[in-house]
C-alpha cells in the first residue's frame, strides 16, 4: 500500500527492503522515545539511511507512522469476510474470534506504542487524522460493519441494530484501554463487552 500523501516521482524504483529498515528503524524509536520523541532525524540514523531518503517516501511524521501501524499491528489481526462470504461458524462467532485477536495484539506492548503513535498522530493536525482514517483505519472498521451486516442478512442479529454504532464500540474499546492503561484487564473486558454486545445483537432465533 502506499504510503499517505506519498508524491511518486519518476526514476528508479522503490527498494522495499529499505522501506521495511525504515519501517523497523520506526517501531525502534517509538518504543524507546515515544511519539514525542520521534523524529525523521533519528528514523534516518536508526535505518541507516539520510534523511531526504525518508521524506522521499514519507511526507509526515504521520504518514511515517500509520504505514508502521499498518504493516505491524494491522497486519497481525486477521481479516473478516466479507458480507457476500458465508462462514460456517456464523457472524458472531467470526467477530468473537477476529475480536479476541485484535484485542490480544493491541495488548503488545509493541503494538500498543504504536497506536498510541498513531492516536496522538490524529490528534495533533485534523488533516492528518482525516487521512490517517482513510488510509489506515476505515478498512478495518468497514470489515467489522461487513460482517455484522452478515449477520443481519443471515437473520442472525437484529435487522434494527445499529451496525456503525456496533464497531465503534469494539474498537473504540480497546483504544480506551489503551489510553487509560488497563489493558491489563482486557481479556476480562473483552469477553464481557462481547457478550453484551451479541447479546443485544442477537434475535429470538438465536
């Protein structure tokens, strides 16, 4: 995926395995310094590349991170089907597992720097939060809305439920977590928070 805002410019073509140092050289920094302390300066030093190297393919501090986010975080959380997909365990039961998963992975203390990277990322500059969601977030958010709309075509969960409320609610949870530092007690909230939300979901039938 290319990176936000990236501008392409004619010549050679990209090295992917200097993206992926640069990438490294970001989750390195974040987890040492933070988002405050990062800067493209020390990605360059830490990657061992200049710094025009990676505002050649990143134009932010922004962009810099949410394509870290992507490839780390967001890469270790499996998909859901789509809506037009059948799954055999129903819509609940793939929600419940993708859920566990993501709520596990956003417990790494690896992953969870960087989306507090990112968070704060999307607070600095409205602009860059806008783009940050397009480009890094609403994906997810649509798969969850896809497949609990499954679920409502398969009769499984309520016709008038509320499915963007539904997904804001699970991931707005373990970003809270997050923020508030109990991602301690995630497994625990997890589980509770699923069970009253399908259970809310659920029709009679089910």
């Amino acid at each position: 995926m290319a990176a936000m805002n990236e501008v392409r410019r004619p010549g050679r073509p990209r090295d992917a395995a200097r993206d992926e140092a640069i990438l490294d050289a970001v989750r390195e920094v974040l987890l040492r310094d933070g988002y405050a302390g990062l800067s493209m300066e020390k990605v360059a030093a830490a990657a061992g590349v200049g710094k025009p190297t990676v505002y050649r393919r990143w134009s932010s501090k922004a962009a810099l991170v949410g394509d870290a986010v992507l490839r780390s975080f967001l890469a270790a959380v499996p998909g859901l089907r789509p809506s037009g997909e059948r799954s055999t365990g129903g819509a609940a039961q793939q929600l419940t597992a993708w859920f566990r998963v993501y709520a596990a992975s956003a417990g790494d203390p690896r992953h969870a720097a960087m989306i507090l990277a990112l968070i704060a990322a999307a607070a600095e500059s409205p602009h860059d939060a806008e783009s940050l969601y397009r480009h890094h977030t609403r994906a997810q958010h649509e798969a969850v809305v896809s497949c609990l709309g499954a679920g409502v075509a398969s009769g499984e969960f309520r016709a008038d439920a509320d499915l963007e409320a539904v997904a804001d609610a699970l991931i707005g949870s373990v970003l809270y977590q997050l923020l508030t530092r109990t991602s301690s007690a995630s497994l625990h909230r997890t589980e509770r928070l699923l069970e009253v939300l399908l259970a809310g979901l659920r029709t009679a039938d089910h």
